[in-house]
C-alpha cells in the first residue's frame, strides 16, 4: 500500500499565528516541495500517492564529502577548534555505517590525531593544548573503537581516564563536563559510556546516576539536562541509553516516556523534533529515533509487537529531505548545508529505523550488579531476524548500530572483547 501525501497532515494552529507557526508552515511547504516529486499528479484530487520505491541513498556522493572533508575543512570551520575527536568520530563512524573502506593511512592519521588529544591526567581534549572535556573524551573513546586494532585501545590511558572521570563525579550522582564545567545527564553518559567499554565501572563511578538521570524526567515525560529544565530529544537519548548501561531504565515512568517520544514525530514531515512545538531536524532521526529500540526494550516488547513510530515515515524523511543532491552529505532540513554532525545522525537513525535492533523480552539479563553483567548486556543487541524494513531499493540498506553506543556492532564487540579480557577495577558494582 502507498504512502499517502497530503497537506491535511499539516500543523494547525488553530487560526493563533506565531513566529513559531509561520517557520513551521514555511517549513513544511518546503518539506512538502520535496515529497510532491515522488507523488503520482493523477492521485493528488484524493490525497496523492508517494512512490516510495524511487528513494536512493547517494552512497557514493556522501562517501566523497566525507573523504574531502578528511583533506581538509574551510576557514569557516575554525569554529569547531574544539571539536577535533568529534571531527574524527563523525568521519570515521559515518563511513563505517556507509560500508566504506577506510584504508590503513587513514586509520592512522586518525589514530595519530586522537592521541595527541590525550591530557596527561587523564581524558581527551577538544584540541592540542585545551581542557579535558568529558563530550571530547567520548568521542576520542568512540573514534578508537572505530579505527580499532591493539594499538589504538592501548593508546587510551585506562588508570588516568578513570580517575579524571571521578574528579568530574558530583555528590548527586551527576558529572561536570569539564573541570568547574556545567552539569547535564550529557555527562553520565558519556562518563558511564566511557566506563563501560573500557572495563573501568566501579560502585563509586555509578553511585547516584540513575536516581538523578530520574529526577531529570519532566512532567511532560521526556528527560531535560538536569532537575526543573524542559524535555529534550537528545538529553532523552543520553539519560535512557545511561540507564541500560546501568540495567536501571526501571527508574523512569516509561509510559509518559513513551507518549512523549511518539509526540516527536511529526505527522507531515515524517521526521522528529527535539521538543515541543520546535521545527523537525534530521539530528533527530537519532536523538529521538535511536531511543526507541531503547525504550522498546525497557517495555519488554518483542519485534512482534511492532515499533512505537513509524519507521518507513522517517526513512522518506531521510531520503527525501536530508540528503544534499549536489555535493552529498545529510543536513538538518532543506535549505540547510550539510555537515559532518548531520551527516552522521542522520545515517544513525536510518539504520535504527531499517533494522529493528533490540533484545527479545525473554533474553533480557536482569542482573545489575555483576562487571561482567555489562558487557553481556551490551552485547545482547543487535538487528532481529525478519525485522528489517528498507524504504526504496535494497541498496538503500547501511549497516545496523548499536543503539547506545551509536557505531556499527562488529568494531564495537571487538573493543569490548579486548578490553573485558582485561582485570577489571572492581569485583561488582555494589
């Protein structure tokens, strides 16, 4: 059965125009521009067919704006100074995902350029000469995993990592991001994320961060940065993915969770928002849409039970609006560029949505305490069989993710693999 197109899916504003109501009907008549090139005119009087079988993903294109990328960045990039190991993590992870070969000069480079992030008391910094930063430090870990191999993990300095992290630990079960640095449920994330590949959790690195990733849901349902602040798509993806770190998503009223997270999805553009009554960004296709296998585990729904959002309407979104036809590379809406960011978040959730990633309700392993309960659980995930749903042809399909980690599944296990079969910090996490 076709897709239906039409404008009646629109918002409404109820005749109460706003600033934020004219940018959402400016965009949804651009999104709108785009889907009519897929509709069938001789249906349009009934609503109007869209020919989904005509999405291509332009693999080829979005593989030499990454490469170019990897030559070098404009003056106007100076901006991102700070944000070199994202740099690398971007790059690295959205090539993987492509399915693109990265040659051994290249891993190297990389390799090379993440080192020399490496503070000498522990954690990575944005760049040569700055402060340890617990964002930096997440996507340096995140960029070794995916350049791989022995040198790479034995470049990370374990001992210090740890005991940088907890000078970052905060008495609420929180973590700054820097040293005298704000404090978000970005930081247990990226602390627990950290932690958790490199075998260095301990019952002090965990104390307290699932009671205050708890006290960061809002009535809305969805989790701000911290206590008392708005719901926001991506603080919900790092609060929930924490607490399957943890084994503890049971902290959270998953029901207004849920209600909250399916109200992301916009019923026109087919993509997510981050929050209430904000515009639709691909960014969110994982944010929003990656936290969905997430929660789908935390109800204990089988792929049977079918997923809480529309995964073919997000595909379209992704195809059809992301994509840069001229110079390859993803992008938040139409009319933006396309950046590195979107490039890699936007090929993040069209996996997540083409491969109904999850763990089977009967598989699920309750234990909390154990070192090794971790990793196990970790790797649990991964794509179930007969349940994946590609939008367009098959050469559409990319390679499924992890939904915590947010990088393919193969160099992660072999991350973990190496580094579980080392001595861990301590002998349980009670």
């Amino acid at each position: 059965m076709a897709a239906l197109f039409s404008y009646n899916f629109r918002y409404d504003d109820n005749a109460y125009e706003t600033e934020t109501s004219h940018k959402q009907a400016d965009v949804e008549n651009s999104i709108g521009r785009y889907y009519l090139k897929y509709v069938d005119p001789a249906t349009l009087p009934a609503g109007g067919d869209i020919d989904d079988s005509r999405h291509r993903l332009l693999r080829a294109r979005h593989e030499q704006f990454l490469r170019d990328a990897l030559h070098g960045m404009s003056s106007g990039s100076v901006s991102l100074d700070a944000s070199q190991p994202w740099l690398a993590f971007w790059t690295l992870n959205s090539l993987d995902i492509l399915g693109c070969e990265v040659d051994p000069r290249l891993r190297r480079r990389a390799l090379d350029t993440v080192r020399r992030m490496q503070a000498p008391g522990g954690g990575y910094a944005g760049g040569a000469g700055q402060l340890p930063h617990l964002a930096g430090s997440f996507a340096a870990v995140m960029a070794l995993v995916l350049v791989g191999g022995r040198d790479a993990y034995e470049s990370i300095d374990r001992d210090a990592m740890y005991n940088w992290i907890m000078t970052m630990k905060r008495p609420d079960g929180s973590f700054a991001m820097h040293t005298d640095g704000e404090v978000d449920v970005r930081g247990v994330y990226c602390a627990l994320t950290i932690a958790s590949i490199l075998n260095i959790m301990t019952p002090e690195l965990v104390a307290g961060a699932a009671q205050f990733i708890a006290r960061c849901q809002t009535f809305e349902g969805g989790l701000g940065p911290y206590p008392g602040v708005e719901a926001h798509g991506g603080y919900t993806l790092c609060g929930l993915a924490a607490l399957e770190i943890l084994g503890r998503t049971d902290v959270l009223d998953l029901g207004r969770l849920a209600r909250w997270m399916a109200a992301r999805q916009l019923p026109f553009e087919g993509g997510f928002n981050g929050r209430t009554n904000k515009l639709v960004d691909g960014c969110y296709s994982y944010w929003v849409g990656g936290a969905f296998p997430l929660l789908q585990k935390a109800l204990r729904r089988s792929r049977r039970d079918g997923y809480l959002y529309e995964r073919a309407a997000l595909q379209r979104y992704v195809l059809a609006c992301c994509q840069d036809m001229q110079t390859g590379g993803l992008r938040d809406k139409p009319g933006k560029r396309p950046d590195l960011y979107h490039t890699m978040y936007c090929l993040l959730g069209l996996s997540l949505s083409q491969h109904y990633t999850g763990v089977e309700p009967d598989e699920i392993i309750s234990n909390t305490t154990a070192i090794y309960s971790v990793p196990a659980r970790m790797m649990q995930w991964g794509p179930l069989p007969a349940g994946s749903e590609v939008l367009g042809s098959q050469p559409n399909d990319v390679k499924p993710v992890h939904p915590v980690y947010g990088v393919p599944l193969t160099p992660l296990a072999k991350c973990v693999q190496y580094f579980y079969a080392l001595p861990p910090r301590a002998a349980s996490l009670e």
